[in-house]
C-alpha cells in the first residue's frame, strides 16, 4: 500500500515552500501568483492533516481555501480602489 509518511512529509515541504512563496509574494505583481502562492501552503496544510484523518484534512482545504481567496480578492479591490499598481 501507500507509504503514509510519504504523504506527511510531502505536505511539509508544501506548507515551507508556500510560506515562503506568500512572504515574497508581495514583490510579485501578479495577483492570481500571489493567490497560487497561498495555496500551496494549503495544500501542504491539507496533506499533513490527510494523514491523521480524511475529514480533517479536506474541511482543512475547504476552509483555507475560501479565507485565503476573500482575503486576497478584499485586497485586490482595496488597492485598486486607492489607486495603487498591482
């Protein structure tokens, strides 16, 4: 069967290379970039709690990825509002 550590550790990997992707997201001026950076990292998030329980780790998907995308739009349309170049 599947090597269940295999999965856990892919999912950290994920979750640093996200967290590193959105803190230098931010010189990026791509949004939809910016957007994809933020998913990895829940995607890794996912992973890690995928190998303890199904449920767990797909309402954990669920629910980071519909904050993250509220956050990010709100701040999309808050800066072009102000006027600011993405």
């Amino acid at each position: 069967m599947f090597d269940i550590y295999i999965w856990f550790y892919t999912g950290v990997a994920l979750t640093i290379l996200g967290s590193l992707g959105t803190a230098l997201g931010p010189g990026v001026k791509d949004p939809i970039t910016r957007t994809l950076n933020t998913e990895v990292a829940a995607v890794g998030v996912s992973l890690i709690f995928l190998t303890y329980n199904h449920t767990i780790g797909l309402l954990t998907f669920i629910a980071a990825t519909a904050i993250i995308t509220m956050i990010l739009l709100r701040a999309i349309v808050r800066l072009e509002e102000v006027g600011a170049e993405l």
